[in-house]
C-alpha cells in the first residue's frame, strides 16, 4: 500500500441515457423543460427494408390529374387466346408447359388482368398460330421463309 496515489480523486457518477432512451418522448420533454436545444428528425421510411429509392418526381405525380395505371391485355386477345387453345385441344396448363410459364399467366391473359409481356405473347403466338399482336390480331401466324 505504500504506492497508492492520495492525491487522486475518483468520481463517480451515473451514466447518461442510451440512445433510445435520448429519444425516447419523456427525455425530449425533460429537455425541453431544461431549456435545452433539442433538436428532432423524422427519417423516411424507417424501419421498412426499402433499399431503392423512388424513381417518379413526387411533384410530377402530384400534378397528375389522370389515374395513373398499367395497360393491361385487351379481352379481345384473351378471347382469341381461348379460341386457339380451343382448337388445338390444349388446357391452360398444357399450354403453360409448352411455353414454360405458370398455368396462372395463362389464366392472367385470357381474362385480360397481365400486363402485356412482348416474350410470353410470342411464345404464345408461335404455339397457338395466331398473330395476338399489332393490327392483325386473330389471324393466322404467317410461316416466315427459312433462310438458305
């Protein structure tokens, strides 16, 4: 004991509040009751697992007076959709195969709730025979020449 230090004084005292209690309703009222500088932040979208930003100006769509909404595949083609898959005798599932997509796509197109895909309609085309695109819809699909 001959090398203590008498001369030092320890203090002790409490720690201050975590990070949560800081932000916790009762410290910022107990701080502003103080009279201390409190200042808060709203962060957007906390706590969500956004990790893309929105893309659209906000203040494009604000200005937007028309319902904004995804063109979808007219009846029309749906019915034609049928009628091909009709008169080659395939079911719904049996044409998602061939076309390797879910039997609920298929469904999706014929009563007109999908939003055109370019790739499924030509898969679709080349099965079935019919033209489902462009001003032509319902006739036969013509057998391009093979090149030589």
């Amino acid at each position: 004991m001959a090398e203590s230090d008498w001369d030092t004084v320890t203090v002790l005292r409490k720690k201050g509040p975590t990070a949560a209690q800081a932000k916790s309703k009762q410290a910022i009222a107990a701080a502003q009751r103080r009279g201390e500088d409190v200042e808060t932040s709203k962060k957007w979208s906390a706590g969500q697992n956004k990790q893309h930003l929105v893309t659209k100006n906000t203040s494009k769509l604000d200005r937007e007076i028309e319902e904004l909404h995804h063109e979808r595949v007219p009846l029309e083609v749906g019915k034609y959709i049928q009628q091909g898959r009709g008169d080659k005798g395939l079911t719904q599932k049996d044409l998602a195969t061939k076309i390797n997509e879910k039997p609920q796509v298929i469904a999706d197109y014929e009563c007109g709730k999908a939003i055109p895909n370019n790739q499924v309609m030509g898969k679709i085309e080349r099965v079935l025979g019919l033209k489902l695109r462009g001003k032509d819809i319902g006739l036969p699909l013509e057998a391009k020449p093979k090149k030589k």
